[in-house]
C-alpha cells in the first residue's frame, strides 16, 4: 500500500479586496451621510404638509441610497419602497381625505350635518351662542 501525503497548498488567489474600502469610500459614506442630515432637517423644516410628503419622499430616496452604499441592498430596496413611495403616498391621501375638515375647522359641511344654521351656530370654533 503506497501512502501518498499533501502539503497544504497556499492560496494562489488572494482575496478580492471589499468594495468599499479606502479613502475614496469613507469620502463616499460621509457624503451620503451628510446628505441624509440635510433632507432630515428639510423634512422637519418644511411647513406645508403636502409639500413636507414630497421632502419625505426625497428622504426616503437619500436614506435608501445611503444604505446601498453601506452594502445593504436588501434594506435599501424596502427602504426605496416604503419611505419613497409608500409613506409619503399615505400621507398625501390622508391630507386629501382630511381636506374640509381642515378648511372649514369643524367638518366639510359645516359641523350639523348639512342642515341649516341657527344665528351664528356652526361657523368655525367659537361661534353660536355661549354654552352653560
């Protein structure tokens, strides 16, 4: 019987080098980074409700692409979805379905259900006779 012994090989290929390593990654990280920082303070600076969704929506498209950098893919394709697309679409409908209570301050058709007004009752907060 002929014993035949092997000697560990070494690795002829050496292993490929992350893709995100360097000087040139932290550049690209800190960037992204600082990018998130600015659209989270125009999010929290912005007004208008509606125009603060569309902010959010460029929010959610910044933070998706910060986590692509990260080499998060997974979490940047549902960050992509939910926080550009859905949320902010949420939010738009739920401004668009609250629209005359918010114009009118007590309901869209005038706080009594479309009948008609008393002197004065059923115009806004505080109007109508004074309650004892």
């Amino acid at each position: 019987m002929t014993t035949v012994l092997t000697a560990p090989v070494p690795a002829l290929v050496a292993a490929a080098p992350d893709a995100l390593t360097g000087p040139l990654s932290d550049a690209l990280i800190a960037v992204s980074l600082a990018l998130a920082a600015l659209m989270a303070t125009a999010v929290v600076l912005t007004r208008d409700p509606v125009r603060q969704a569309i902010v959010l929506s460029g929010y959610g498209m910044v933070l998706g692409l910060l986590f692509l950098v990260l080499q998060a893919p997974d979490v940047a394709m549902s960050q992509i979805g939910v926080g550009t697309v859905l949320v902010p679409l949420l939010v738009v409908l739920a401004l668009h379905a609250t629209r005359g209570y918010r114009d009118n301050g007590n309901g869209g058709n005038g706080g009594n259900g479309g009948r008609g007004t008393e002197a004065g009752e059923g115009h806004g907060r505080g109007g109508g006779r004074a309650r004892r």
